[in-house]
C-alpha cells in the first residue's frame, strides 16, 4: 500500500465527521484559492490525496463562467466520475444543474486544459460507480446516505489522447 493509499484510509473517517463537514465547505475553498494564487492554478490541494480537477461550466441559469475544484475517479475507459456530494448538504452543488444543462465542459487536470463531454451516470451503474468511488476514497458513498438525497454521478469522457484521467497510483 503507497503513502498516499495509507493518507486516504486515515483520513477518510474524518471527512466523514460532522466537524469537517462544518469546516470544510468553508475552509477547503479557501485553501484552494491560496494554493491556485501561489501556484499559478499548479496545485489543486484536494489533488494531494485524491485525483483532482478543476470543472469549468457554464452557469445553468447566469450563463456565466463557473469553476469548481472536485476530487473525480478514474472509470477505467479513460473517462472519470464525479459526484455532486457537496460535503452531504442538502442541495444539490451547483455545478451539477450546471452540468447538466451545458454537458460540453472544461477540465484542468495537473495543470492541463481538455474538453469534456458529460453525462449522468444511469440508475443501473450506479452501484458500479460508487464501488469505484469507495475504491480511491473509503466511504465516500457515506456522503449521500448523509445528504438524505440522490447524489447526481456524472461521467466526463474526453478524446485526450493521452487521457488525463488514467489511472495513477
């Protein structure tokens, strides 16, 4: 098992404690807008423990540009997985009805730029997705048994060749 693997175990049980999910919606951002101003947008923080990237939409009401720093899940196909946990408040992200109203996004992923395509992630699937999810991040599903909602799980594919979503350890 990697450090990083070790790290997640760790610290899985405490994002799942009322506490962080009091401070970190307020203090998480925070944190990453630091880290984007001295890096040059470089350095996601939650990208230390977990796969990261930064969505940009388009606002499903405003139209205007958003951003959002989200932990996301490799699918295995080259694709990721994203899910609108939103510390397990109530409401869903607003990222999500973003998504869903302009599925053609952006993401930056170690500090790259790709186009994405979203779709939301059926019924059928999503015991399959979420059994990725608690692969990376143990009990992540905990988020929306937590949230008393239907947690939206989104897939972003790309045609990167590379993918900027395979698999890394």
């Amino acid at each position: 098992m990697s450090i990083r693997q070790r790290l997640r175990r760790l610290l899985a049980p405490v994002t799942r404690t009322r506490a962080f999910r009091r401070i970190g919606p307020r203090a998480l951002p925070v944190a990453e807008r630091i880290a984007k101003r001295l890096t040059g947008g470089r350095l996601v923080v939650s990208g230390i423990l977990v796969p990261s990237l930064v969505l940009h939409t388009v606002g499903a009401k405003s139209g205007q540009p958003r951003a959002s720093e989200l932990m996301f899940t490799p699918d295995g196909d080259g694709g990721a997985i994203i899910a609108g946990t939103s510390f397990a408040r109530a409401q869903h992200p607003g990222w999500t009805a973003n998504l869903a109203a302009h599925p053609d996004a952006e993401v930056v992923v170690r500090g790259l730029r790709y186009p994405v395509r979203a779709a939301r992630i059926p019924n059928a699937e999503r015991d399959a997705a979420w059994a990725r999810i608690e692969a990376q991040w143990p009990g992540y599903r905990a988020y929306e048994r937590d949230s008393g909602r239907t947690v939206r799980l989104f897939r972003l594919t790309t045609d990167a060749v590379p993918s900027p979503f395979r698999e890394r350890r």
